[in-house]
C-alpha cells in the first residue's frame, strides 16, 4: 500500500460491471481503466475470455500487479440450481445449505468467479416481501445455522483453493424489515430487535469466516444502511470483528441522495467512506469523488487507508496475488452426476408436506395419476428466482419425471401460465381428471413473481388457479396441490377443495425427480416451514416468536366477525389482540410440516426444576413413531423467559434434532439447556441472562409440544 497512489488505491475501491452479454473484443475503455488501476473488482463478467484478459491486464499491465476479483450472484446453484434459500432453510439442515454453495462454487469458479453476494441471511417475517424467497426464513437460530452452512461451503476449507469462492453476507442489515413487505422500504427496528433477531445470522457468518459483506439498500432508523456509522463501524468492525470488506449494493452509495442524507453523490461518498464502506457497487462516487475529498481533508487518507486495506487483505487471503488466474480445465464440471444428486436431495428434504387426508399420499401403487397445472412442466419457473447461470434446458419437470412411469395417466396444463386467466384448456383437463384416479395439480407462481422488486400485497394462487382447482375438485377424484413458490402462498379459499398440499419452494433443475419420489413415496418430504404461513396477506408480519403483549390472544375469549351483534354497543370484544375475521393464528406454525407417518411426544423430563448459570439442564422427551413406515421427526425445543426487565418473545426456537425412528420405535431425545440458551439482549444493549422462571416445550412445531418448566435461581 506504501507505493499506491492516491488514485490506484481509489481504483481498488470500484467494482466495474460489464453485461453478461457482452460479446466480441473486450471494450478498450474498459481494459484501459483496469491498465490504470482504475478497478478493484468486476460483476457478471461472463465472457471467460473478458476474465482471463482483464486479469492479466491487472496483473502484467498494471502499476500495483493487484489482481482483480470477479462477482456473481451465485445464490442457489451456478448451473446446478438448487431450491430456492427459503426451501434450503426448510430442510432445517445446514450440511444441505453447506453441500448447495460448495457445489455452486465448484461450478461457478471454474468460469473464474471467485465471490458471490450470498448468502442472503436477511430475516423475513412476512409474505408479501418477494425477497422472502431468498431469506433464511423468520427465525435468527436456525438462520444462524444456515448462514454457517453457507459461508463455510461456499469457501471451503483453503481460502486459496481455486474452488473457494468468497461468500457476501447480505443485506447488512434490516433488509426483511421493509415496511408492508414493499422492497427496498423503510426500516424501523430498535436496537434489541436488532440484537437478537436480525444480527444473529450475520454474527454466525462472521464467526464461520465470511470474507465479505454487503450494505443494504434501506434505511434502518432513519439512516441508509450504506453509510451508517452505528451498524457498520460500531457494531460490525468494533463488536463482531469483521476485518474482510463490505461492498455497497447496486447504486446504494448515491441512493444515499434520494434516501434525503446527502444533498449530491460526493455527500453520499463522504458519508460511505467515513461509516467504513469498503467497495462501492456500480455507482461512481468513490471514483469520482473520493480524490477532492480526501484533497479536501473530508476524508482522512487514514480513513481510506483502512478501505483499501480491507479489500487487499480478501485478496490475499484467497491467494489471489499468487495465483490470480481461472483453472482454465475445470468447465466440465457442470451438472455432475454428484451435483444432481445432491439438487434432488436438497428439494426432497426441503418439501414441506401441509395436509395429507386419507392418506392420499403417497400415491398408492396401481394408482394411475393426471398430471394438471401451470407449473407441471415450466421448467424455467421450476428454477425460481436468481438463477442467471441455470438452464431451463437441464430441469427434469415432473411431466418428465413422471412420463414413463406406471402411474402416469397423462398430462393436460390447464393453464399456460400461473397468472394466465383463460379457461379454455379447462375441458381438457378436466377430461383428463376424470379418466384418472388421482389428480396431481402443480400449482403456485413463476419464479419471476418472487424474489427482488417483486412483492406482492395478495398472495393467494395467481391467475385463476383457484377456479381450476375448484372444478377440478367437483369431479370427486382426489386432488393433491403441489405448489411451486417463493414464498407462502394464501390458501384458505381452496384447501377444503383440496385433499393434500406439499409445499415444494421454487425445487430447482431436479425438482421433477424429487417430486416424483415424494410423491410416490420412494422418499418422505422432508421439511419443516422455516416461516409462519399465513391465512391471509392481512395478517402480515406474522411470525411465532412474538411479544404476548399486555392483551394476548386467546381462543376462549375471541369473538368472530359473524358473532358480533347487529347494532353492537361499542365494545372492545373479545379484548385481546386479534383480527376479528382472521383471528389470531396462523394457518400453519413455523416448524409445522407432516411426513407419511405419525409421531407420539412422552413424558418430558428435565434434570431439576433449578439451574443456575453455571448449570446445564437436561430436557428430554421420548418420541414415538405411530405410524406404519419408518420416518424422521424435526424434534424442536423451544423456550420462553417469562419475566424479562424487557419483554421478551412467547416462544424461541434454541435447538432442535433430526430423529429417524422405525415403525413402531421410541427413542428417547435430550437437549441440554445452557445459559447462552436463555441470554439476550435488553435495554442496557449488553446480554444478559435474568434470573426467573423459564418454559421448554418440545414439540413438532412452535405451536404444539410438551411443556416443563425450571427456575434460573
Ligand atoms: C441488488 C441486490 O439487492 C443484491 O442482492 C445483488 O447481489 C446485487 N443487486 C447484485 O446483483
């Protein structure tokens, strides 16, 4: 750094873009610029001949030598898509979130990308945003694991191997909290909140190693995110000790000026660079700006001393210096046998099976099945959102999965598109319906009606699938609704309609042969709702770990919408904290998700009713599988601190253990309670652990379970 230039360590500074569709000679400017040392890093080059001639342009051509690095949104699969983040955190099994980013980065390095903006570790507590889709899910513990699971893959063990590829822990911070759902909407969390909810999956991503970071486009509490001294000085370089280096998101330095903090663009890069933002995505503030302002002594050359150093350091922790050039031999490795294997077995574990009457699944051999929906064969939308390197080519459809299989009675859409309203292929279908013994209808969204920009302010089945569902449910066959979405989708006007649902995410290039093998019974779905599902849009933000508030809502006293008198006197009825037509509860809990057998909770035992903080206590319950096949249960322990010197949530999730049990089999399983399972974060902003009363549950989801309690003395 001794011998940069005020303009070279600038130039580290930038990430240029060029599009990915770029073809022909690379543009002179461009490799001009990199020549100058006029760029720190790249997005979407994807043009393997433009990575390898700007890097040597870097490398050989330039004053410093510094090698670039090159970025992608790599979030579920390069080409091998994976489902979609929310349907990897509904397997509730980190190894999958581990085994999805160390296969996307074995695929995406070999094209030369070395750093992906994810893992998306926002916590999102409500349908209606369409990055729900991407989130980990509501819950800041098993986010936390997932975010391990994801930075760890996706870098691997040797930083410097070819095939680590830098992790981006993203949105910094408070990004799910958009107002209303609306992207990209204000912020309000106060400081605990942000504690204990929406920092714990940043702090795992730092403690597992994430060599980046990413500012989010909101405010939080009135000041952007992007250049925000508290979040990104205090507590992400001073509490967490993050020394990789935080890159803005697209164009959110100079969004600083229509946020209203920054009357111009070189405001909105003093207020960057001083909050400690390292690298600045596409806009060109820095790059413009940052001369004059450290001319100008508004920014210390200390201050952008400490940028520069930030970003040298990823570089040379990824053995960038040594070794800047792509593995140029390794672009076979695209869908590998072990790659699909493992996209299959991601989307099985990540189906979530919601209700299952007479059984109707598994499809009983000697069954014949039609398969009917917009989504039976989409194999675009099967792939969900972010997934610019997936190929629709290369997804198995469940048409295709199912085709040439026994149970196959044949195929009719119904509609052409998840929003199409035309019913003219309803005849059909419904033809289709009658000749079989068991309707599969592949329902939900297009990927494109989920993920960024893409909230929604109804989330029921778009189109006109209800209608369909419907008629096709009066010709008496059972009906099983498969839906294919980024988010929980609304289905209270149809699930009567309707004798099964499995939830199958956005399932990725194998989502056909996962939901062949669900479906049919080869496999069991394996997930659990990582969000709480609602029953309607209206009862957003919803989510299982909230206050009891000084009214909680209670089934003995609520009174429903049709119950009110005619004429009623004012009244506050029912007194508690509800929706008089939509109630109080969801339509499914968070951690709520069926399997092909049944599961008996036992007596609950803890080791005393006491525990001090130097204790551990030891909660177990014995689990029974009732069912008739062998089958694996999500067994979850939740907690709750009944007096807080702030109020504290109902229920949290602090553990939970996958059990596989025969038919018939109980096994015993045990948790250990420790004082970390019981801190948070009150007023004084510092973690405390209270003495009081606490309760366990152990149970299927956050709304059943076996209760204990014990005293923290
Ligand atoms: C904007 C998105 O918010 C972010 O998640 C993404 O990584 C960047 N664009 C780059 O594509």
């Amino acid at each position: 750094m001794a011998d940069m230039t005020l303009e070279e360590k600038i130039g580290q500074t930038a990430m240029r873009g060029t599009s990915s569709r770029v073809k022909g000679a690379l543009p002179e400017a461009l490799k001009q610029s990199v020549r100058e040392g006029r760029a720190g890093a790249f997005l979407n080059v994807m043009n393997t001949d433009y990575v390898d001639e700007l890097q040597r342009i870097a490398v050989e051509e330039s004053a410093s030598g510094i090698p670039l690095i090159f970025a992608r949104d790599i979030i579920h699969g390069f080409k091998t898509i994976f489902p979609i983040p929310i349907g990897i955190s509904a397997t509730w099994d980190e190894e999958i979130a581990r085994t999805a980013a160390r296969i996307s980065a074995i695929e995406g390095t070999s094209v030369g990308i070395r750093w992906t903006f994810a893992p998306m570790l926002d916590i999102a507590r409500d349908s209606r945003w369409g990055r729900i889709a991407e989130s980990v899910g509501e819950d800041p513990y098993l986010g936390s694991l997932m975010a391990r699971g994801y930075v760890e893959g996706f870098q691997g063990n040797d930083l410097t191997d070819p095939t680590s590829m830098a992790a981006c822990a993203k949105h910094f911070i408070g990004y799910g909290a958009a107002e209303g759902g609306r992207d990209y909407n204000t912020v309000v969390i106060h400081e605990p909140l942000l504690r204990n909810v929406y920092l714990p999956p940043f702090t795992a991503a730092v403690d597992a190693g994430a060599l980046t970071f990413m500012s989010a486009f909101n405010e939080v509490n009135g000041m952007p995110a992007t250049g925000n001294q508290f979040l990104l000085k205090q507590v992400l370089r001073d509490e967490l000790a993050f020394n990789g280096f935080v890159v803005s998101d697209w164009n959110s330095v100079i969004e600083m000026v229509s946020h209203g903090v920054a009357r111009d663009k070189k405001q909105a890069a003093e207020l960057a660079a001083k909050a400690g933002l390292d690298m600045e995505m596409t806009s060109q503030a820095y790059e413009k700006n940052l001369k004059a302002l450290v001319e100008e002594g508004k920014v210390s050359m200390e201050q952008l001393d400490f940028l520069v150093a930030n970003i040298l350091r990823v570089k040379l922790k990824m053995g960038l210096f040594d070794n800047p050039y792509r593995d140029k031999d390794r672009s076979a490795k695209f869908y590998q046998k072990e790659h699909l294997e493992a996209s299959k077995d991601a989307a099985v574990k990540s189906m979530v099976l919601l209700k299952n009457e007479e059984e109707v699944l598994p499809v009983a051999s000697g069954k014949k099945v039609a398969l009917i929906g917009p989504l039976s064969d989409a194999p675009h939308e099967q792939l969900g959102t972010w997934t610019f390197d997936g190929e629709k080519d290369k997804s198995v459809t469940p048409l295709q999965a199912f085709k040439n299989a026994v149970y196959f009675a044949g195929h009719s859409n119904g509609m052409a598109y998840s929003r199409d309203t035309s019913e003219s292929m309803y005849e059909e279908a419904l033809a289709l319906a009658n000749s079989a013994d068991v309707i599969l209808f592949f329902g939900g969204e297009e990927a494109i009606l989920s993920g960024e920009a893409h909230s929604r302010a109804n989330i029921d089945l778009p189109g006109k699938q209800e209608k369909l569902i419907k008629k096709l449910a009066a010709t008496g066959k059972p009906i099983v609704l498969v839906i294919m979405a980024g988010r929980p989708i609304t289905i209270t006007n149809i699930i009567d309609e309707v004798d099964a649902v499995l939830m199958a995410w956005h399932p990725g290039t194998m989502g056909g042969p996962a939901l062949y093998e669900v479906l049919t019974g080869v496999q069991e779905p394996g997930g659990r709702l990582p969000v709480t599902w609602p029953k309607t849009a209206g009862q957003m933000p919803l989510y299982y770990n909230h206050k009891n508030t000084g009214r909680p809502a209670d089934s003995s006293s609520f009174v429903h919408i049709n119950d009110i008198p005619v004429g009623a006197w004012q009244s506050s009825l029912g007194n508690e904290s509800h929706y008089i037509d939509a109630g109080f509860t969801p339509h499914f809990p968070f951690g709520y998700g069926l399997t092909y057998s049944d599961f008996r909770y036992t007596n609950i035992n803890s080791s005393s009713p006491t525990m001090t903080v130097e204790e551990t206590l030891e909660v177990s319950v014995e689990v029974t599988n009732t069912g008739d096949r062998q089958s694996s249960e999500v067994v979850q322990l939740y907690i709750r601190d009944l007096v807080g010197t702030l109020t504290r949530p109902v229920r949290e999730l602090k553990d939970f253990k996958r059990v596989d049990l025969e038919a018939g089999e109980t096994k015993t399983v045990s948790f250990q309670i420790t004082k970390q399972d019981l801190a948070y974060v009150n007023h004084t902003m510092k973690t405390v652990v209270e003495p009081g009363d606490f309760e366990v549950w152990v149970g299927p989801n956050a709304m059943e379970g076996l209760k204990v309690a014990f005293e923290l003395k």
